[in-house]
C-alpha cells in the first residue's frame, strides 16, 4: 500500500510539474535563467557507459552535476569520490545528492535539476525517459533507446509532447569519420546505391560466464538493490556471473544481444546518407545456438527498404552479420592500406564503387585510383556529441541525434532483433501501422508489459 501511494503521488506531481511548465512556456530552452546560470543535471546510472556519459556531459562549462542515482553503492561512490576505477580517472561529484531510487529522485528533488542522463541497463530506458520528460526534463538516453519497439515509439510521442531536448548515446555519429561517410553517400561518390553489408565480429567480453538459470539463488551483494535492478521486469533469484553489473545484455529480459547494441551505431550512418525511415521486411537467415533465455551469439539478418532517388533501384538490401568471426559472405577487395581485414566493418556497393570502412575508422572509396585523396570532403570542424545536446539545451535548438533520429533507427534495428524468433521467414512491417503484416504472433513481441508496482501509463 506504501508503494502504491507513493506512485500515485510521483504521478500527481508529474502531472502537475507538466502543467505548471506548459503555463511557465518551458523548457525548450532554460528561459528563466540568466545567461551565466549552469543547467543542473542529474544522471541515473553512474557506472561504465552511465559513468562515461556523466563525465563527458560534466565537461561542458555550463554544466553541473547536481544528482547521481544508481542501485549499486559501489557505483555512486565511485560517482561521488572519482575513485574505485580506472574509469572515473579520479573525476567524483561530492556535491551531488545521492539516490538508489530513480523514482524517489525524479519524485522528489526534480526541482533540483534541468535534465537529466540515463545509462542503465536496456530494459530500463524507457520508464525513466518517459518519467523524466513528462517533468519536462531534458533526456541524454544511451543506446540503443528501448528493448522494445512500443517503448520506442512512446519516447518519441512523449519528446514531443514535453517540448524538451533529447540525444541518443549513439556519440560515434559525431565522428568525422562518421560525418565524411555520409558526404560521400550522399553527395554520389559512388553513384547511387546498390547495397550494403556490415559486420561485427569483436569478442562478446560482455558475456555471462553463467548461463545457468537456477531456481536457487546466490547471495546478493550488500550494496546492490537487486529488485530495483530488475525493475520493470519478473522477480527472479540473483545469479552470480550473469546479469550485474556488465553482462546483462546477452539476456532477452535485459538487452537486445549484439544486434540490438551496436547495429544504431552501424545503421546510423546510412540512414542520414540515405533518407531511410524503415524497413519494407527483415529475415534472419542465420542464427547461432541459442541458450535458454539468452540471443544467439551470431547472426545474418536482411534488412530491405524502399528505393528513392539515391538508390538504385526498387530496394535497398542491407545484410548484417555479427559473431566472433563475422564477415561478410560476398568478395570485398581492401584499401592498399589496410594489412589486415577489419573485425567489423562497413561496405556500401554503389553503381560507380564501393565505400569501405572499418568500423570507427575512415571511409575509402573503392577502386582508390578513381577517387584520389583531394577528392575526399575536408574541414570537419570538431563536434562533441554530449556538448552537442548542452549546447542545443542553452541555445533552443535541435541535437544532432534528437529522438525523432533515433527513434526510427532503433526500431529498425529492433526489427532485425524480432526476426530472430521467425528464422528464415520474412517480417513484412507497416511503421506507420506499427504492425507486422504477415505473421499476426510476432505482433506480441512488439510491446511488454511491466509488473506491479512498476507500471506506467501509457508505457507498459
């Protein structure tokens, strides 16, 4: 009965903290501030990529780091001090106030911050995006933005809604090497495009050493909340060496396997180039051994999309493939020089050419005698990609990987993640419907319900 209140009274006040800013005119920007006021942020999970995020954002002169929220001790006092990990190169907060509840966070001391950096565990994305832009909080989300295609589309609706400025974690999207790809694509260094391959094949070394899902629990660690860690997922016995802290991913309940992770940092890139939305239909036509509860290790998937004016043809076809010795099944000839075959990778095959580019690296057009070095895009001035959303918050301005880019390039990905219970078989999908046309039972996979106690209207 507590619990319960103390939802109905986070969801009284969320409603009322949105009325209140619709009548005040915010927060597209902070407009009640002076020109040398700080936007006060607050980072809900502070650990690896949470942590990362935290500190990259706190580097920007105009920031200050007034909330830190994580479910593991350890972690906020790492958060807090700069110290416990190489990670946190001795950068701590001890000024900011410290939670283990988000909920508690955003519910009570929402008046202590502007926006807020969520990176945590996939399957808690969602909830706390949805619960801090409906305080009209501005929303850093590392990647990829929800496990779940209905998660993702309420993200969009609801940054809409609250006005506010939003940045995927998708950071290699601010690359130069990132940006100059897409000039090429789009600017016909190829000619139009035919198709595209991409492949990842690093080592899982987020892997669990425990695949084991026993009914009898280990001991769980003094300075974890193991129920707020599941948080919107089924209660279940901890498991030590399985989910927490790093190798939640592989689980369906928590992550969306290797796909899910790091096809928005591959896919990002074309869909920019491009102009793609979505997917006309996905097949996944190879899939590695699969363990109870838990993605394959490997795959190929299909994508293909409509044509347009910088495609050639009717379709795209976009193959990718992952695993630890992923590599494309067609020919791929090398720039002169690269020695040895990228672990992961992207090639675009155009009318004129090819791209080639190794993932993080420079792209290099193919054959290189018909595309010498001047040719090549220059004068990339260099951008921050969490700057970047700061600097968009103060000025009033869109960010280079706001949620209406996201959105669509995370369901995409999803959609690859799905065919992974339909092998072999398309899934032919309507976006606008939001709806798998042909096999009516994938269509429950499109959306998860919570459980009680951690229920949100509108989102599961």
């Amino acid at each position: 009965m507590h619990s319960i209140m103390n939802r109905r009274r986070f969801l009284q006040q969320s409603a009322a903290a949105t009325a209140s800013a619709s009548a005040l005119g915010f927060p597209a920007i902070l407009r009640s501030a002076s020109p040398n006021s700080m936007l006060q942020v607050a980072c809900i999970g502070v650990a690896r990529m949470g942590g990362n995020t935290m500190r990259s954002v706190a580097t920007h002169p105009k920031v200050k780091i007034v909330s830190i929220c994580d479910v593991d001790a350890n972690h906020l006092k790492e958060a807090a001090t700069g110290k416990g990990s190489a990670r946190a190169g001795g950068v701590g907060f001890p000024d900011a106030s410290q939670h283990t509840d988000w909920r508690q966070m955003l519910r009570d001391h929402s008046d202590k911050f502007d926006a807020v950096t969520v990176g945590t565990p996939d399957h808690m994305h969602a909830p706390m995006a949805v619960q801090s832009m409906r305080l009209k909080k501005h929303v850093y989300l590392q990647k990829p933005m929800a496990p779940t295609i209905h998660e993702c589309r309420v993200i969009q609706q609801e940054a809409v809604k609250a006005g506010v400025v939003t940045q995927l974690g998708n950071q290699g999207r601010s690359g130069i090497e990132a940006r100059m790809t897409v000039d090429l694509l789009r600017n016909g260094a190829i000619g139009k495009i035919k198709e595209a391959w991409f492949w990842e094949g690093k080592p899982l070394s987020w892997w669990p050493k425990n695949e084991e899902l026993r009914t009898q629990g280990d001991n769980v660690p003094a300075e974890l909340d193991w129920d707020a860690w599941i948080g919107v997922r089924e209660p279940r016995p901890y498991l030590l060496d399985t989910y927490h802290p790093q190798t939640w991913r592989a689980w369906r309940d928590f992550g969306v396997g290797e796909l899910g992770d790091m096809g928005v940092h591959f896919f990002d890139g074309v869909f920019d180039a491009l102009k793609l939305r979505a997917p006309k239909r996905v097949k996944q036509t190879e899939t590695g051994a699969i363990g109870t509860g838990l993605w394959a290790k490997s795959r190929t998937v299909e994508f293909e999309f409509p044509g347009n004016e910088l495609i050639a043809g009717d379709t795209f076809k976009l193959t990718w493939c992952d695993g630890d010795s992923a590599r494309p099944s067609r020919e791929i000839p090398m720039p002169a020089a690269l020695k040895n075959f990228p672990k992961s990778g992207h090639l675009w095959v155009g009318e004129t050419g090819m791209i080639f580019k190794p993932y993080g690296q420079r792209p290099w057009v193919l054959p290189e005698d018909s595309f010498p070095a001047e040719k090549y895009p220059r004068d990339y001035g260099k951008q921050d990609h969490y700057h970047d959303w700061v600097d968009a918050i103060l000025n009033g301005k869109k960010s280079c990987a706001d949620f209406s880019h996201g959105g669509p390039l995370t369901e995409t990905v999803l959609m690859g993640t799905l065919a992974e219970n339909y092998p072999n078989q398309w899934l032919e999908w309507d976006r606008d419907a939001m709806r798998i046309t042909n096999i009516a039972e994938a269509n429950k996979l499109l959306k998860r319900e919570y459980r009680d106690g951690w229920k949100v209207e509108g989102l599961g």
